[in-house]
C-alpha cells in the first residue's frame, strides 16, 4: 500500500524519475528525510529495491516510498506510468524530471534520437500527463535537470535530426541539443503556469560523476576527467534547493549552484521555445489521454 489513510494523502508526494542511482538517488533520500514520500519511476525495480528499503528502513513506513516502472525512450511506457500513477489518487506536489542518458546512440521507440527521445520528449510527456494533477497542490514545482552542455547546441535545433539515429560520434552534440530543450521546455511551462500555483525550474548539476556517462566512448572518458568531478551528493544540492527553496516568483529560470544564472542566448529564445512546445505537443498527441 501506499499512503492508505486520509493524514497520508495530505504529505508531499515527490515523483523522481531515474531515482535509482546518482543525483536521483541522492534526492529521493533528502526528501524522504524532510518527510515527504517519494514515488522513484525507473526502469528496473530491482536495481531500485535498495533504495526502497533504504527509505523504508529510514522512515520507519513501508509507504514512504513506492516505485513505478517507467521507460522514457517508450512513450507508451510514459503514458502507463502517468497513469499508474493518477490512479492512486494522491497529490503530486513535486515533479523532478531527473533521468538522463548521454553518449548513447539510436533512436527511441517512436523513433526520436536517443537522448532528445529520453532526456526530452519523454519527460515532456510525463510533465504534460500530470500538470492537472500538480494544480491541485499548493505551491508544486516542476524541476528539470539540465546541464551546461546546452552550450554544444548554439546552432539551435535541427528539427529533421531529432527523428534520425545519432550522428556524432561521442553523442555529444545529440545530449547538447536535449539538454537546450530540456531549459527551453521548463521556460515554457513556466510562462504557461504563471498564475497556476505551478513553478517551473531548470538546472545544471555541474559534472557529477555518475551513471550518466555509461555510454560515452572510452577514449572520451580522459578527456571528462580533466576537470573534478562532483559527487552525486554535491550536484543534487541546485535540485533540492529549487524543490525546497527556490521563491516562485523564478519560475522559468535556469539554475547552477543553487542561484539563477543565465544560459546560452539561444536557451533564452522565447519563439524557439514555443515552437519546440508545439512541436512536442503534436509528437506526443497520441500518448496524451
């Protein structure tokens, strides 16, 4: 069971999705420390079991933490997970779109490039499928994990790339352009929700050393080891304070290191914005009911 009395359903609930490990991982365990229950959405509900009971053991509840299986390179696997999760009939006061790949290459399952299918589109779903639920919270937010590495897509978007297979060699440019979304979209909604009660923010972690990175090539692994990496604790501190602290009146804005700093002037093209929204909008129609 989850959150089977009446007092339960009025704590937060937080839906982390790639809560399994890393940042995500790190997140779920603060929340579920300042006592609000967490919904980790992963692909695998063995390679989560441990951080359940973890939070489980933690709380002292079995319904402090519930998991969800979700694919986000499979938009039917986004819709079922939505609605698994809607028919808890819970509130939602915190969405953390957190799960990310890079360095990885193909296309998902409807045919989008690898990482704008994943890092993207998916989380675009998920967030479009559980707003209403959000505007029945007081004062919900909407978090986005970006990244710095917005800043390997100033050329913009390539609309026709997004649905062929990766190019690059190492993925980058690919996770380059996901990420420039994933700042445009949280800069949309959060025009979008402007009088809602909803916030919306985006944030780059910094370079965390962590399961991202799986995938890119060998001989490009030296070459992000040439600056520190952060440890996954340290880069969940930009999410935590935008789940927890961040003033509303920020809504739309672009995080790093805790504050609001300004991305790539592309990042901050309002007609760029619109256009990739209803661009995912109609790629995602057939999965929105």
């Amino acid at each position: 069971m989850f959150i089977s009395d009446e007092l339960g359903k009025q704590q937060p609930i937080a839906l982390i999705t790639g809560a399994n490990a890393g940042i995500g991982q790190v997140t779920a365990l603060e929340l579920a420390k300042k006592g609000i229950r967490v919904v980790l959405a992963t692909r695998s509900e063995q390679s989560t079991q441990p951080l359940l009971d973890r939070i489980r053991q933690m709380t002292q509840s079995s319904e402090s933490a519930l998991w969800l299986p979700l694919d986000l390179a499979d938009l039917a696997s986004v819709r079922a997970c939505a609605q698994s999760f809607l028919a808890l009939n819970v509130p939602l006061r915190y969405l953390i779109n957190n799960a990310g790949v890079a360095g990885a290459k193909g296309l998902t399952a409807q045919g989008f490039e690898w990482a704008f299918g994943v890092n993207h589109l998916g989380h675009f779903l998920l967030t479009r499928l559980l707003l209403e639920r959000l505007k029945q919270s007081p004062e919900a937010r909407v978090v986005t994990v970006a990244s710095r590495a917005h800043l390997l897509a100033l050329s913009g978007m390539n609309w026709d790339a997004l649905q062929r297979t990766t190019q690059s060699l190492t993925a980058a440019k690919e996770y380059g352009v996901s990420k420039l979304a994933n700042i445009l979209f949280s800069a949309e909604l959060g025009r979008q929700l402007v009088g809602t009660g909803v916030s919306a923010y985006s944030v780059h972690p910094g370079v965390v050393a962590t399961s991202l990175w799986r995938h890119v090539p060998k001989f490009f692994l030296p070459i992000l080891k040439m600056r520190p990496m952060l440890t996954a604790e340290q880069g969940a501190r930009t999410t935590l304070h935008c789940v927890l602290d961040a003033p509303q009146t920020e809504t739309g804005l672009y995080y790093a290191d805790a504050r609001v700093q300004s991305p790539s002037k592309i990042a901050q093209d309002l007609e760029l914005a619109r256009h990739l929204w209803e661009q995912s909008m109609q790629w995602t129609a057939a999965y929105a009911h």
